[in-house]
C-alpha cells in the first residue's frame, strides 16, 4: 500500500466508515426483532397499498483503485434509486424510476468525464436520470408486452444486462415481448432503440433480440439466441466505427442436479458464433464458450454451512485480428473484477478460474483465481485474484467487502482494487 493512499485513508475514510457504520448499527436494531413489528418493517408497509407501491434502493460505497503508472483513486458514491409503480388495471401497468449518484467525501478518482486523466478510473460518474420508465399490458395469460426505458437481463447476462455492478444501471429503451404461456417454455422477443449505459450516455441503435428458453424439470434449462446489435452512430459504437454491430448465435444447457443427500452437481455449456453486422467494416468470425463443473453442498435445515465449488473454463474467440465482443453484457462479473478486460484484447481471452464460496454465520465468502490467456498466439495476460465477504441484515439491509487483485504479465499494468458498501432496499 502506498504512503500517499495511506494519508488519504487516515484523513478521510474515518468519516466514511462512520457514516456507514451508522447505518449498518440502525439496521442490525432494526432486524434483531419481528420485521413486521420493527421501524424497517412500517416502512415497507407504508410504501405499499391500493394506491401502488414506491420502490427504494439506496448503496453508499467505497472504492480504492491502485493501478500502476496512475495516481491512486479514491471515491465514495452514493446511489438513490426511487421508483413508483401504479397498481394493475385491466392488464396494464406503468412504472418510473429516478436514478442519481454523488460523491459524499471523497472524489479523487477519474470517472472518465470529469477530466481527472491522473487518477485511475472509477467508472461511476456523478449523474441523475431517469432510469426506467414503462408501460406493460398483459396481452394473453402469461405473455406481457412492455415498452419504454426497462432493465433487459438474458440469461447469465453476458451478452445483454444491466450492469448492476456500476452505480448507474444501464437500461434499454425498448419494446419487450415476453411469454411463458406454453409451460416450461418461455420466450424473449425484444426491440432496443437505445441503450443509456453505465456512464448516463444515450447509444442509438436498432437491436432485434430472440431468447427462447426450454426448463427440463430436474434436469437444466437449455436456451438458443440470436442477437442482431445494429449501432447508428460511428462515434459511440465501439473502439472503432461501428465495431460493436455484431450478430450473435448461440446455445446454453445450465443446471444442476442431486447426486447424493445434500449434494449437488452443478454443469454449464455454452457455445456461439459471433460475425460481423451492417455497418461494421470487420470481416471475422469469432467463437465463444463457456464451461463449468462444480458441487454444491446446500444449507441444510440442521446446519449454517452453505458450500460449493466450481472450476470454469471461457472462451473469446479472435478470427482476423478482431475479438468477440459483448458490448451490451455485464462484463464486470466475468474475467475477473477488476475490470481489465470488459473488452476482450485483439488475439482474444482464454479464462480458466477456479470458484469456492461458503456461507457461515449469515456470512458469505467467495474466493476465485483466474488465469487469463490470449486465444490466439499463446501470450500469457497474467491472473487474478477476487475475493468477497457478503452480511445481509433481514431482507432490506446489505454490507458488502470485495477486492481484486490482478496481477499482469505481458498485457495490461498490475492493479488492486477494493470496495465496501451498504445497500438499503425497500
């Protein structure tokens, strides 16, 4: 740990950590009891009724970033979602959601818009919008048509999310098509206008999307896609003109299944071919895949002990010099999170990690290795190690420790990050 990082901790962190200390202490009180009969549990009753219900997710953070060759960041943004939903008349519904985010002490960071280039990036700009604003109607039973500014999350989400990791969500201006009318079928037809990404910037595109999804009771849930990204302006459309206009094709099987008395086996495969589309001057054909084995031993109804294990192994493919891409995904939960490679390089991304997570005390720990390689020439990225502690206080209150520590080899610099939040969810 620098000198410089540890003078900052010594002058301002006290304040932060008394701040969420506060809150963490409030909530404990508030759970230690009944919740129907405690202050946390007044208040979602008072913010649901015939009237509607009144949704609010505020998530105060800290993050340090270290990166060699920049000045270390530093920053403390809070976020406070507040939203409305109107009751359900005659199939139709709407909602609406503020979003903003500030920094409360600290903001010694790059948000990539402030023009901070000598700090490393913390990537959470200080912003207000409207994050989501929709109206649904129920067409038949089971199948909803929604249009207007909504969350899209597709499976795992690594082709199309919400960024949930960011404090601005990324949203999708939308029309939405989504039916689970046939049983263990459902269907995904969606058609994005626009996307309002992470850094509060609108990205004008024209994107069918098809997800249609098969639940094998017991067995796994097999899903085919197909993703048609059409950008419309060459100067907010990846690292060069219209590079982000892809069209992808794929299957994914996810499941699990008991082998033995508290015992699971847990599998994933997933494959896709990725091409170039409309605009984008590429030519190129890149694979993707992602496969993982693990076991899982649940929380039994005796015991405190929740533990699994999983060793995965994911592919972005390189054809001609040009990587996969997924612009539109939640890159920040794959390859590690420290962020190096939201975007894969041009010789592509081979990521072999290894995953253990257990819970103790209400206490849950994660810890995952990766190792990163080219796809194509055999360069050696380097690895990383993640790890994360998670204390939930009822069903409204959350604190949160995480750090990454990436460590480089013939790509990219060394970096180590490090975050703790509280969330407060009604």
């Amino acid at each position: 740990m620098d000198m410089s990082f540890s003078r900052r901790i010594g002058g301002m962190i006290p304040k932060t950590v008394s701040f969420l200390m506060v809150l963490i202490i409030c909530a404990a009180v508030q759970v230690n009891a009944s919740e129907d009969n405690t202050f946390t549990g007044k208040i979602k009753n008072s913010l649901n009724g015939d009237w509607g219900q009144i949704k609010i997710d505020l998530r105060y953070r800290y993050e340090h970033v270290g990166q060699d060759g920049l000045k270390s960041a530093n920053g403390d943004p809070i976020r406070l979602r507040l939203g409305y939903q109107i009751p359900k008349w005659a199939g139709l519904q709407g909602y609406a959601e503020f979003e903003g985010n500030t920094p409360v002490f600290i903001d010694d960071y790059n948000d990539k818009s402030d023009g901070k280039d000598e700090f490393a990036v913390i990537a959470d700009p200080s912003e207000a919008e409207l994050n989501r604003g929709w109206l649904s109607y129920d067409l038949i039973d089971k199948t909803v048509f929604r249009a207007g500014r909504q969350r899209i999350q597709l499976d795992n989400q690594r082709f199309i999310g919400n960024v949930g990791w960011r404090q601005m969500e990324q949203t999708y201006d939308a029309a939405n098509l989504f039916s689970t009318s046939s049983g263990d079928f459902s269907a995904y037809g969606i058609f994005i206008l626009n996307v309002r990404n992470t850094a509060s910037q609108d990205v004008s595109m024209q994107s069918p999307l098809l997800n249609l999804t098969y639940a094998f009771q017991g067995i796994g849930a097999l899903s085919a896609y197909g993703y048609w990204l059409d950008y419309d302006d060459p100067d907010n459309s990846g690292p060069s003109e219209y590079a982000f206009s892809t069209q992808t094709f794929g299957l994914r099987f996810d499941g699990s299944r008991k082998v033995i008395d508290n015992l699971d086996v847990l599998y994933t495969a997933e494959v896709a071919r990725q091409e170039d589309y409309q605009e984008n001057p590429g030519d190129y054909a890149a694979y993707y895949g992602h496969f993982i084995v693990g076991l899982l031993a649940p929380k039994s109804e005796s015991g405190e002990a929740n533990v699994g294990g999983k060793i995965g192994y994911e592919v972005l493919g390189s054809d001609n010099n040009i990587s996969l891409k997924t612009p539109l995904g939640t890159n920040h939960a794959f390859n590690g999170w420290a962020d190096q490679f939201l975007t894969a390089p041009l010789a592509g991304l081979r990521d072999l990690y290894t995953a253990l997570t257990f819970t103790w005390l209400g206490v849950k720990a994660d810890v995952i290795y990766h190792d990163f390689k080219a796809d194509s020439g055999g360069a050696d990225y380097g690895s990383e190690l993640d790890l994360s502690l998670t204390k939930k206080f009822g069903e409204s209150y959350a604190l949160q420790a995480k750090y990454a520590d990436y460590n480089a080899d013939e790509l990219n610099t060394d970096v180590r990050k490090f975050w703790l939040q509280f969330t407060v969810t009604y």
